[in-house]
C-alpha cells in the first residue's frame, strides 16, 4: 500500500515540474511553487513531503495514516492536472496589459490637470 503512495507522490513531483516548472525532489518542489498553489494544496503536499522518508522505511511505514495520504495525494493531484498553462499565459498577458492601460491613462490624466492648472487647456 506504501507503495502506491510512493507511486502518487512520484506523480505529483512529476506534474510540479511539468504544470508549475518547478524541478527538484517534492519539498524543494512544492516551495518552488508555493505562490502558484493554494494554501491548503500546499499543506496537503507538505503533509506528504514529511510523510515520504517514513514511507521509504518498510516499519515505519505502518505508522501512517495511509487513507489519508491517498486523500492528500488525490487533492494535490487533481488540482495540479486542472492547470492550464495556456490560460495561466493568457491572464499573466492580460494582466499586464491592464496595468500598462491603466498606467498610461493615470499618466494622460495627470498631464491634463497640470496643463489646465496652468492655463494651457
């Protein structure tokens, strides 16, 4: 049973690395992508980053709650595969293209006022 955990945490490394570009062993890569994950998704990975070293071990592996790691693993799996890169590009697109929109009218705006301070408009 350990080792269909061990097989879904292999998993979850993989579509880290894959969804979120964040490379390294699972700890390394859950802290790479902590900002791009929701805080309860990081939780539930981390749970199963200091599960992992007991699940290596073949007797220590039998003091874990096995039902909830495949709970954990299951979360952080089907969030992970709802990504979409190309929507995630879209909106960081779109997003700075709002802030230069409103950046260039906050500016427009300003120059308007000055010149009709000054008496030019």
């Amino acid at each position: 049973m350990s080792q269909t955990v061990l097989e879904e945490i292999e998993e979850i490394r993989s579509l880290l690395a894959e969804r979120t570009q964040a490379s390294g062993d699972l700890p390394l890569a859950l802290r790479k992508a902590r900002r791009q994950l929701p805080r309860r998704i990081y939780r539930q990975g981390m749970r199963l980053a200091e599960a992992l070293p007991l699940l290596e071990h073949p007797k220590l592996s039998l003091t874990l709650d096995q039902a909830a790691l495949h709970g954990a693993s299951r979360e952080v799996t089907a969030h992970l595969r709802s990504i979409n890169l190309a929507e995630r590009r879209k909106d960081r697109l779109l997003q700075m293209l709002g802030s230069m929109a409103f950046s260039l009218l906050a500016v427009v705006a300003l120059l308007i006022l000055v010149l009709r301070w000054r008496g030019f408009v």
